[in-house]
C-alpha cells in the first residue's frame, strides 16, 4: 500500500511538472503498473494454485483401479494402511486424513 501512494503520489508531482504530454502519459503507465504490481504481491498465489483434496475415499486393493506399476504414498498408523496414488495427489498437492485416530497431512 505505501508503494502504491509514494508511486501515485510522485507521479502527481511529476505530471504538474512536465508539461510535455508524452512524459505525462509514461508517467501515468509507470504508476498503474507499480500500483498493479503492489496490489499482486499481496496475492498468495500458492493458495490459487494447490487445493487441499478434502475427504479421501478408500476402496479394497481388489476394488481399485491402479495397475500393477502406480506408484502410491502408503502410511500405517495405528494399525490403520492408507495408500495415496501420486497421479492424484500432484494435481491436489496436499491430502488431508485421519490415519489410526491421528490427523495426517500427506504432501507430495
């Protein structure tokens, strides 16, 4: 936000000082972009990007449909197995669960 006001504040001392209007317009462009650019760095662009998966459903490895070669994230807690195929946990990056009565978070 300061370089937001500093950049809208010099570009309004600069335009009442210049009195060719070329400058006066490259000075309006440098503003919004710093103004643009200021307002994008507050974006968390990790938050747009990665998903949480939510509530995973698990099936039987006889109900499943991974073949022999897919490659999986396994964890056994508490006597409890789960296993996280990587083709889907790489679009969703983070899988949330309960594993054996304990909060998970797998992550690939």
């Amino acid at each position: 936000m300061v370089c937001a006001v500093t950049a809208l504040a010099a570009g309004f001392l600069y335009w009442r000082a210049q009195p060719k209007i070329l400058r006066k317009l490259g000075v309006m462009v440098i503003v919004g972009a710093v103004c643009l650019f200021a307002g994008l760095s507050r974006v968390n662009i990790y938050e747009i990007m990665f998903h949480p998966m939510g509530r995973p459903s698990f099936a039987t490895v006889n109900d499943t449909k991974l073949d022999g070669g897919e490659m999986v994230m396994a964890v056994n807690l508490g006597g409890q197995a789960r296993a996280y195929p990587i083709r889907i946990v790489s679009y969703h990056h983070i899988v949330n669960d309960v594993v054996g009565g304990l909060p998970i978070v797998a992550t690939y």
